[in-house]
C-alpha cells in the first residue's frame, strides 16, 4: 500500500470515530432528554431502557434518572398498570418530616405510583428535598405559595381552604408534561396526614372515569360513604357529616379521577370563590354525574382510607444538631 493511501485510511479512522462519537453524543443527547420528561408510556421507553441499561455508567444520570430506570425495569412485566399520580400538598410544621415519612413508605409498597409533592412554601425546601431522594420513589417536586389572605389563623382553621394553590400547581404540571390518549393513569389527591391502606391503591387503578369509596373518621362521623341504590348498584346518596346533599358529598380522600379525564377538562381547578367546604363537591362537577360515579372497595363497603389529623406536639425545648 502507498504511503498516501494509508494516510488516507488513517484519517479516513479518524474521521469515522470522530463521526461515532458524534453519534453517540447525538443519542446520549436525545435519551437524556427524554429522561427528563418523566413518561408513564412503558411500551415506548422499553428500547429506550435497554440502551439506557447497557450505558448507564457512561451517561451518569441522575439519582431520579436511575431510579426511573428501576422502576422500568421492575415494570416491565406489568406494562398495563396504569400510573398513580398522587398529589401532597405539604407544608412546614414540627411533624412534617413524620407525615412525609409515612406516606413515602406507604407508597414504596405501591407498583407504578408517580408522587406529585408540591410544598407551600416561596421555595423547595431541603428538608422535603432529601426525604424526596431518600424515598427513590418516581417524584415531581413543585411549590406554590397559598397568598398570605388565604393563610388560616387557628382558630378559624376549618373555614379556609388548604392545599387549593398545591393541587392546582400539580394539575397544571400534569397538562403541560403529560398527554391526552398517550399517558395513562389516574390522578389522586394524597394529603399528607392521612392513613392509607396499600389496597386502595388497587381500587384506585380500576377508575375509568371518577372511582369513590368510604373514608374513615371525616365529618364528625366513623366513617363517610356513599350510598348506593341496592337495585342498580348506582350512587344515590351520601352518608355525611356535612350538608350530605351537596351534589358530591365526598371528602378529598375519597375519589379518583382518570388521567384522560383530568387532561380532556383543562379549565377544572380548585379556587378559593367555591363555597367553603365545597371544594370536592365543585371540583367533581367538571368531570361527572352521581349516577357516572364508579363505587369501589367492594361496592362502598370497606374503609381503605382514613381522615386521621396529628395533634400538634408540644415542643418546650429545642435539641440543637437534629432535624425532626
Ligand atoms: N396544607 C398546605 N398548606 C397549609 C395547610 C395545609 O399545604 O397551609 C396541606 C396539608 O399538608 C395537607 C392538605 O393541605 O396535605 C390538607 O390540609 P389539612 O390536612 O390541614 O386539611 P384537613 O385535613 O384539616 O382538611
Ligand atoms: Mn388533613
């Protein structure tokens, strides 16, 4: 071979590696990218997993991009599960950290659960920030600020409204990050205090338009349910503590509602013009009837989820060093 025509082949090596290389930053590029809009859509991330497995230590993703991984790869053989987007409000008192506790490791007993935490506070917290990575559960971690006129003063904490400026900051995120007939779930507002049995969990997946259930110690009652007709199984009424006539007699705790549904409905949010203590009821009538309700855990008749509320401790000293 001629010296020109190796140096030619040489270069031509070069060339074609510099060429590789591009390609693989080109596709390192795109993946990552991806990774950032957190999918439910398994059947479309499944090639995109295994390239991703084979060349994770190249790419250095992130903890939640690893974690995503994980949990892909635990789905893999549950492709038809829907996701639960489960929204927490959350905010900063002595029992936080144990509420947040709680309810991640309830979740972490709970398959293809996507946990919306959106924290009232002006910004992200590192409290809720650790316990978030901590977890390694599928998170978008928002914060929204309730307006200090919203803000209760104890005494008159049953007449404002709580979490409404949380929900809607995560009903926004899931229009603007997910899409209609593509992503598939169900959307479920987890307040942060309350006693969660993992089976609801499975109800809550069976939702095809709205699902509701009985929830425990709400409304000066053991329990508050709906009634249904014995006839056609149907809702026809509601066990309640409060104003039962109301068109959707249900605490917070107590529905679900599909992700198709909440994304065909943009214009449904929380506000704080609804009616004191109407915030569930008004907030359904975007979606459904009484007689479209889907009556879950065993026709209405099993407790899944309970309104429990912490006392606020008695702290008289503070240890310093410890984050509670
Ligand atoms: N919450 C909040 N900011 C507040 C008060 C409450 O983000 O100023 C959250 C709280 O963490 C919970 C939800 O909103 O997840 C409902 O609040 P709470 O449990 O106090 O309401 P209740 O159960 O008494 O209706
Ligand atoms: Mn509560």
């Amino acid at each position: 071979m001629k010296l020109s025509d190796r140096l030619y082949s040489f270069y031509a090596g070069i060339k074609m590696k510099k060429l590789g290389m591009y390609f693989i930053t080109i596709c390192s590029i795109i993946v990552i990218w991806k990774l950032t809009v957190i999918e439910s859509g398994v059947d479309r991330l499944q090639i995109l997993r295994e390239a991703l497995d084979l060349h994770k230590e190249e790419l250095q993703l992130s903890q939640q991009q690893l974690i995503l991984l994980e949990h892909l790869e635990a789905n893999r053989d549950q492709k038809s599960v829907p996701t639960i987007y489960a929204i927490t409000p959350t905010y900063y008192r002595y029992v936080q950290k144990a509420e947040l506790t709680r309810i991640s490791q309830t979740l972490k007993l709970v398959p293809n659960v996507h946990w919306i935490v959106v924290e009232d506070a002006e910004e992200k917290t590192n409290l809720v920030r650790n316990l978030i990575l901590e977890s390694k559960l599928i998170v978008t971690h928002l914060n929204a600020k309730t307006p200090p006129f919203e803000k209760f003063k104890d005494k008159e904490r049953w007449k404002k409204h709580r979490g409404v400026e949380q929900r809607n900051a995560a009903l926004t995120w899931l229009r603007n990050n997910l899409h209609l007939n593509i992503d598939k779930g169900v959307v479920y507002f987890m307040d942060d205090d309350n006693t969660y049995n993992i089976k609801l969990f499975q109800e809550i997946r069976k939702v095809k338009k709205v699902g509701v259930w009985p929830v425990g110690l709400v409304g000066g009652l053991n329990v508050e349910t709906p009634i249904l007709d014995s006839a056609t199984g149907k809702v026809k009424g509601y066990r309640s503590g409060w104003k039962p006539n109301r068109p959707f007699a249900i605490d917070m705790a107590g529905f679900a509602i599909n992700l198709d549904l909440m994304l065909a409905k943009p214009n449904a949010m929380f506000s704080y013009t609804m009616e004191k203590g109407l915030q569930e009821s008004e907030f359904l009538s975007y979606f459904t009837t009484k007689e479209e309700l889907e009556p879950l855990a065993d026709n209405c008749t099993k407790v899944y989820v309970w309104h429990t509320r912490t006392e606020k401790p008695n702290v008289n000293g503070v240890v310093e060093g410890f984050e509670v």
